[in-house]
C-alpha cells in the first residue's frame, strides 16, 4: 500500500514540477526584436568625461542631509559653518533629532509631521537669522546644543 503511495506522490510531483518549470527558447525559434547589446551611443572617453566632471562638483551624501526644500539648492561647501550650526540647532530645538532617530518613527503621525512644521517655521523665520547670529557670537563648539523650551513642539 505504501509503495503505491509513494508512487502515486511521485508521479503528481514530477508532473507538476513540469507544468510549472521555465522553459528556454533555443536561438532558433526566437521571434522576438533584436536584444540590444550596448545600452548606449556614446564613447568610452565620453563616459570617463561626464563621469569626472560630475565628481569635480562637491556633493553630500543624501544620508547625511538635513534641511529643508529651499535649502536643498546649497551646493555642499557653500553654506557658512555658522548657518549649517544654526540650521541643527533649529533641528534639534523642534525636537526630530531625538525623535527621528527611533525605530517607531512614524512620520506620518500627528507630533511628527507638528514637529517637521515646527522646524520649516523656524527655519523659514527670523529665528533661523537670530541663531546664526547667537552661534557667530558665542563661537560654540561644533555640536552646540540649542535645545530650548520656548518653541517645542510636545
């Protein structure tokens, strides 16, 4: 009874591994457009040239930005110490440099998207202007810590 069991089994495996088993199309019997084999018209020296033309140009890594639409113009090396500082004191007094970092960071959420607002507001006012000038006068350690109770968002 076994055997014709594990028969039985076998069968219905081999043919359904058949039905469902890709299959390949000799050369021959292909009937579709050509395969392009070069994806593109230009040279070598032409690639190599784009190519060192656009690493010439500074740019940051996009895991390491931070900032707002209107700042995202900013060539890397172009803003001042001082206003990149300002710009992460902002960040920080918004209150996303603890919260953004957290594995249930839901961005979508009520207090983060009232905290991302919080953040343009402060960046897009007179308090973006107002931090520059406390970090160009204070001379601050690079990773000042400007977190403030008068604008949080909790």
């Amino acid at each position: 009874m076994r055997a014709k069991l594990l028969v039985l089994v076998s069968a219905l495996t081999l043919a359904f591994a058949g039905a469902v088993s890709a299959q390949t199309v000799p050369a021959e019997a292909w009937v579709g457009p050509a395969i392009a084999t070069t994806a593109s018209q230009l040279s070598r020296g032409e690639v190599v040239a784009s190519m060192q033309q656009a690493m010439s140009q500074p740019q940051a890594a996009p895991e390491g930005w931070i900032g707002t639409m209107a700042s995202a113009g900013i060539a890397a090396g172009e803003a001042k110490r001082s206003e990149v500082m300002a710009d992460f004191n902002l960040y920080q007094r918004a209150g996303l440099a603890d919260y953004a970092g957290r594995a249930s960071f839901d961005p979508y959420s009520a207090r983060a998207k009232g905290r991302i607002l919080l953040y343009e507001r402060l960046r897009a006012g007179p308090e973006f202007s107002q931090e520059v000038a406390r970090v160009e006068g204070a001379k601050l350690p690079p990773m000042a810590n400007a977190k403030g109770s008068d604008a949080s968002a909790d």
